[in-house]
C-alpha cells in the first residue's frame, strides 16, 4: 500500500525554465493539498483540489503558479518563469473523501533555483 | 482567517527530561487539531489528532496532546523524551468544512543525549 508519492525529490533549475512537481495520492484518496515549506518556516498552505477540480487556491500566488489534478495521472504544481524565491520543499497531501482528517503526506520536492 | 502559533520555536532538553509544546490556535468554530513530526530529512508523520471526545488525545512513540477549548489550546507533551525525539513538530488545525489544514511555524525539539 504505497504512500503519497512525490517526484523528483530534488528538482534544479535555472531562473526563468519552468518547474514541474508531481504527486500521486494514496489509493483511495480523491484529495490532495499543496504545500511550500520556507527554510526556517513551517508549511504554507497552496492548493486544494479534488479530481478535475480545485477546491482552494487561496494560498497559491496570483501568477507563475498553477495546479491541476486530472482524472488520470498525478496532480502537477507548475511553476513558470522560476524565480530564485521560489526555492523551497514542496509537500503534497492527500485525504480519502471521507471527512475523516487522515492526511498522509509526501516526502517532498526539494526545488533548488540557480 | 484561522491561524495557528506555535510559543516555542528552538527547545533542547536533555534526555528523560519532559516535554510540553505550546499551540495556540484562533478560529471561531468546531475545530480538528493535529500534531504532525518531521525527522530530519524525512516527510511529515501524523503523531495525533482531536476531532472529539475526550480532550486528552493520546498518539504514537508516548505523545499526548490536551484539547482546551476556552484557552484555543493544544499543546503536546511527552512525560520523558528519547534522543531520537529529535525532530522538529508541527501544529496543525482544520476549521469547519474547509478541508485544509493550517500549520505553526513549527518548534524544533533537540534532545541531548
């Protein structure tokens, strides 16, 4: 019973190429949650999104930033145009559609912008 | 806007000393509360959770958290912490129907052997 699976682990790129991370929810989980974690700070809530629709976008930033969770496949967090801000672990969540708070969450994707 | 606060960022104790993490959280209504542990290096891991009932949640590895409600309060304590308690927590909260959970800025434990 695999995890939340998240890929690359360490993605780098250069400023202004563009970033995609990729997160596969546990069987059975329909929800899945993006965060960012700052050096020295704790996780900042991104997306929220449920199969082909996103629920939350309150925390993602206005532009550069957009999220998707098809029908098949993985939910993907771009990132365009990479800024050297942007650097930071990225942490994908995902949540059975049951309202029962079990949250299992990824091992994170380092992004490291040069 | 639901928030959470963490008192302590840095504590270092020594082994079997006890442990009690601080976690303020500001939010009108019927609220989950979660404990989650990062190892270094390592993803986040759920220690414990409240939803309802009683208010003294018990989790994995001797962990337990007391939910009072009049103090918006959740704090985490260990009667004797391990040098393998080293790690860094987080707080967590889930307010109403809104799905996501909102996070302290996290308290990094260092436990001296």
């Amino acid at each position: 019973n695999a995890g939340v699976m998240q890929n690359p682990r360490h993605l780098v790129r250069r400023r202004g190429q563009e970033a995609r991370l990729r997160c596969s929810p546990m069987k059975g989980h329909s929800h899945v949650y993006w965060y960012r974690q700052l050096p020295e700070e704790g996780l900042k809530f991104m997306v929220y999104l449920q199969k082909e629709n996103i629920i939350d976008e309150s925390g993602m930033p206005k532009e550069r930033f957009s999220a998707e969770f098809p029908k098949e496949g993985p939910s993907i967090l771009r990132i365009q145009q990479v800024v050297r801000g942007d650097s930071a672990a990225y942490f994908c969540a995902s949540s059975p559609p049951s309202d029962g708070g079990g949250y299992t969450f990824g091992s994170g994707t380092r992004l490291t912008v040069v | 806007a639901q928030s959470v606060s963490q008192h302590n960022h840095h504590v270092i104790l020594s082994e079997a000393a006890s442990l009690e993490l601080g976690c303020n959280y500001s939010y009108g209504g019927t609220v989950n509360l979660f404990w989650y542990v990062q190892y270094p290096g390592q993803h986040l891991q759920l220690l414990l959770k409240y939803f309802s009932g009683d208010p003294l949640v018990k989790g994995i590895k001797g962990f337990e958290a007391e939910f009072i409600k009049s103090k918006f309060s959740f704090n985490l304590r260990k009667p004797s912490v391990q040098w393998s308690d080293t790690a860094e927590y987080f707080c967590a909260v889930r307010g109403g129907n809104t799905g996501k959970l909102i996070f302290g800025q996290g308290t990094t434990l260092q436990v001296k052997p």
